[in-house]
C-alpha cells in the first residue's frame, strides 16, 4: 500500500526518477518543468526542503512499498488557513484511484497536521482527470484560474472547507 511521506531529503534520488520517468505524460496536460529543472533537481530539492523548514509549505510524497515515488503532493500556505494543494501522479498508477485516495488523505493532514482551513486548487479546463479528483473529494468551482497559475493554460480554481464535515470520497 503506497504511504503519503512528508518531503525528506533522501527522497531526492526517487522523485528526480519520477519526474524523468513521467516527463512526457505530464507535459500532456501540465506545463512542462524544463531542462534546467532536472539539470538544477538537487537545488530544487533543497530549496523545497528550506520552504518546508521555515513553515511556506508542505510537501509529501506518495511512497510504493518498494522506494519508488507514485506522485506529489504540495500545500503551499498563502496565509489565514488557507493553502493551494498541487499534485501529480505516476503514468503507471493513473486512473486506478490513487490520486482521489492522495488528495483525500492531504484534506485530512492539511487540517489536521497544518492547521488548514480552507484547501484552493487550480487545474486547467484540459486536465480532465484532475478536475475529476477534485470534485469526488468535495472541492467546487469558485472562479477562472490566471493562466500564470496553471502553466499558461486556461482553467478553474477549486475551494474546499476542510472545517465542513468531510464528503465521502465519489465513485
């Protein structure tokens, strides 16, 4: 059973062969990160870690019981409870429920690890998949999303109260 684990720095080697191994199916519906992310992944890496450090954020990582990352999840803290949750899962576990099951377990550890009240989160109209996992963990539409935050591509934001008494996961 994958484990949701909080960003470490000897998660470094894993996520950089997620995103490599992933690149191509996510630039199909994500911007993608460029070259100079994976040539600079260590000072990324690093940089991820001392925003987790001093309180901007929280990153976890979603661990196969064998080592191998299967996605990302981020809190990024905008202040006042509220943060946007951004995410990614693997090509090879796409589709079988494993995002729907991620971004629920981050409400949970959003309110009740981080203090959260009100969880935002963007996706572009084309991410069909991503809107998909929002709705069935009680996100709604609250506006247009700028394209600066999504890549450049058109879409939505999402809200959820994590205050309200939690929705079951749909379908």
């Amino acid at each position: 059973m994958p484990e949701l684990q909080l960003l470490r720095a000897d998660h470094g080697a894993a996520i950089l062969a997620f995103e490599t191994l992933n690149r191509a199916y996510f630039a199909a519906s994500v911007t993608d990160r460029g070259d100079e992310f994976f040539e600079h992944f260590a000072e990324q890496h690093r940089a991820r870690m001392a925003e987790q450090d001093c309180g901007e954020g929280a990153y976890y990582v979603l661990v196969a019981e064998d080592g191998r990352v299967l996605g990302r999840f981020n809190l990024v803290f905008v202040g006042d409870g509220v943060a946007n949750l951004g995410y990614r899962v693997a090509e090879e576990v796409a589709g079988q429920g494993v995002a729907t099951a991620a971004v629920h377990e981050m409400c949970r550890l959003a309110a009740s690890r981080h203090g959260v009240t009100t969880l935002k989160a963007a996706a572009a109209t084309t991410n069909a998949a991503s809107r998909r996992v929002l709705l069935k963990n009680g996100f709604t539409p609250v506006g247009p999303a700028d394209p600066a935050d999504i890549g450049g591509k058109t879409g939505t934001w999402y809200e959820r109260d994590l205050t309200a008494r939690p929705r079951p996961i749909i379908g």
